[in-house]
C-alpha cells in the first residue's frame, strides 16, 4: 500500500480521532457504530487488517483493537488545517480567565495563560522566551497519561524534562512558524509529540502523548500567539 485513497484515509482518521478521545484502542464494530460510517464491520475489520499490514495501525496484544502509529499521526497532521478554532465553550472559559488578569507584563501573563492551558490540554506547555529563559508548566499531566505507566516510557520522558535547557536553545533559534513533531522527528521522545510556534516574546510548545488532541492544540497555539502577540 503505497499511498492511501479517501477511503481508507477516513476510516484512519476516524480511528485516530476516537483513539485521541478514548484511550483505548478501537475496534471495527465499534467504529461503525459510533462514526456511522457507510460500510460494514467486516469492510472496516479488512481495511484496518490492510492498514495494520502497512504500518499505519498497531494491534497492543491479541484480540484487541488497534491503535495508531507515528507513521499514522504524521499522515493525519499533514492533513490538518493549521488554522483551527476553539469551541466556542472553550473560548468562553479562557476569555472570562483573562478578564480576571490584572498584570500587563507579557512574560506574566503568558505563564499565568500557560498554566490554565495544562487543565485543558492535560498536556505540558514549555514557554521559551530567550535560549536560557524558559518556563514549563503541566509536566504532572503528562505524567499522569496512560502511556507513562510502563517504566521504560516514563524513563525516557523523565530525560527529555532534564534537557530542556538545550532543548529550549534549539527550539527558540529554529522554530519560526507553526510545527507539528511526532516522536522522535522533533527534540523529544519516541512517545511525545509537540506543536511548537514563534510568538512575539518567544516560542511556545505545547508537548503531550503522540495521542495528543492536535486539533485542539493548534487552535490553543492560535489563540494564544493571537492574545499574547505573533
């Protein structure tokens, strides 16, 4: 399978999507039911054994669904409109909390915005406003995700949060727009992803499981460059 048609590109995403908001991985039936999709379980279950067979799609152990792979992820982001918008519940709640700021100091009011975004996102949001001058938020939502149970896994996170220092350096001399990461394509491990953006004082990234709810997060990325300055 050298290039997926609309087809088997939707039932993927569809997998991704309910994957990002479940946690678990997805069966055929499953996926039918709740995506009302216009074919049958039987339909689904050979499309998902062909994506399987393709590296889009992993089975965690016998008789489960299946579960997403980076080579997945990267196929959804390259999809994505960047431009995305926050529910309108959601804009709602970070309007009112701005409201109660009373600080003009824009590295402040970042910060006190960074730290409002972990409880949405439940991910980890690292602000770099220079290459020595970082400040990260969420690292306990991180790992509280249901990847990071396993030892190795968290192992490995626990090291990219001793290297921020180098990794900041690098992400506020290289990132210049709107950059999405899977695994190990960016400065952090096999099992994070991050969406990455210049603003006016600095580089915001937003770092979390590959199952990170991307759509979402880049309508964050968007709302903050837009309150806190490009």
């Amino acid at each position: 399978m050298k290039t997926l048609d609309k087809k088997y590109k939707k039932i993927l995403y569809a997998i991704i999507e309910e994957y990002i908001e479940s946690k678990n991985p997805i069966a055929s039936e499953y996926l039918v039911n709740k995506k009302k999709l216009d074919c049958c379980s039987a339909t689904v279950r050979n499309i998902m054994l062909e994506l399987d067979e393709a590296g889009y799609l992993y089975q965690p152990y016998i008789s489960a669904g299946r579960i997403p792979t980076n080579l997945a992820y990267r196929l959804y982001v390259n999809d994505l409109n960047y431009e995305q918008k926050l529910s309108k519940k959601i804009e709602t709640k970070l309007e009112s909390f701005l409201n109660t700021l009373t600080i003009n100091d824009v590295s402040q009011k970042s910060k006190f915005l960074a730290k409002f975004y972990t409880d949405i996102s439940k991910n980890a949001i690292l602000l770099c406003f220079s290459p020595y001058n970082y400040y990260i938020t969420g690292f306990s939502d991180v790992l509280s995700q249901p990847e990071f149970y396993e030892f190795e896994k968290l192992q490995n996170l626990s090291l990219v949060f001793d290297n921020l220092e180098s990794i900041c350096e690098s992400l506020f001399e290289n990132v210049k727009n709107t950059e999405i990461s899977i695994g190990v394509e960016g400065s952090f491990s096999e099992n994070l992803s991050s969406i990455k953006s210049r603003f006016s004082h600095g580089v915001i990234t937003i770092i979390g499981p590959t199952r990170m709810d991307y759509k979402q997060n880049l309508a964050l990325i968007n709302y903050f460059k837009n309150k806190i300055g490009d």
